[in-house]
C-alpha cells in the first residue's frame, strides 16, 4: 500500500480514538463534579439512607437514568440494593437525587 492511503485510512481512525474519545470522557467528567459541587446540593450519606430499609420507596436518579420503585433492602457503602417486581437491582448512591416513601 501507498504511504498516502495508509495516511487516509488511519488517520482518521487514530484521531478518533486517541483525541475525541478521550475528550469526551473529560467532558463528562468535568459535568458530573460541577453537577456534585453545585451550590446547595448535599451529598446523601448512607446513614440518611438506612433510616429507609425495608420500606417501599421510588428512587430517582434524574437525568443519568430512571426512576426506581420498590423495597429497599440493604446499603452497602455507595450501593442500594432494591428489590423491585423485576427482581433485585442495585443503584449507585452517587446519582440518587431524591426518595419518596410511598405509603402502601
């Protein structure tokens, strides 16, 4: 093969996955501390979550996912596990925005 054609085939390919990608990951990086460092926003810490274990409550996670409803049964450092009608899912505490006990 030619040098040129080598150059057209892969360069593209290296400019992809050595410089946009990895500046992508820096952008969201970059999103998700701003988002956490915003004013007024408190981290939630496991104890305020244990106060809810074995009551059905529905979990938001915002914008990074959906929302979650069903029994929550154990808290495990940043982990909730939450046993829905589709069985047991686990939930990263980082992303929860809010809890909502609902009254059965």
């Amino acid at each position: 093969m030619d040098t040129s054609t080598l150059i057209a085939v892969y360069l593209p390919i290296y400019i992809v996955l050595f410089i946009v990608v990895p500046q992508q990951m820096e952008m969201k990086k970059a999103v998700l501390l701003k988002m956490k460092k915003r004013k007024g926003v408190i981290v939630m810490t496991n104890e305020v979550i244990k106060k809810y274990i074995g009551k059905v409550c529905k979990i938001s996670t915002g914008s990074f996912g959906t929302n979650v409803t069903g029994k929550i049964i154990d808290v495990n450092e940043n982990w909730l596990e939450v046993q829905t009608k589709k069985g047991n899912e686990l939930i990263n505490a980082d992303f929860v925005q809010s809890i909502k006990i609902k009254n059965i």
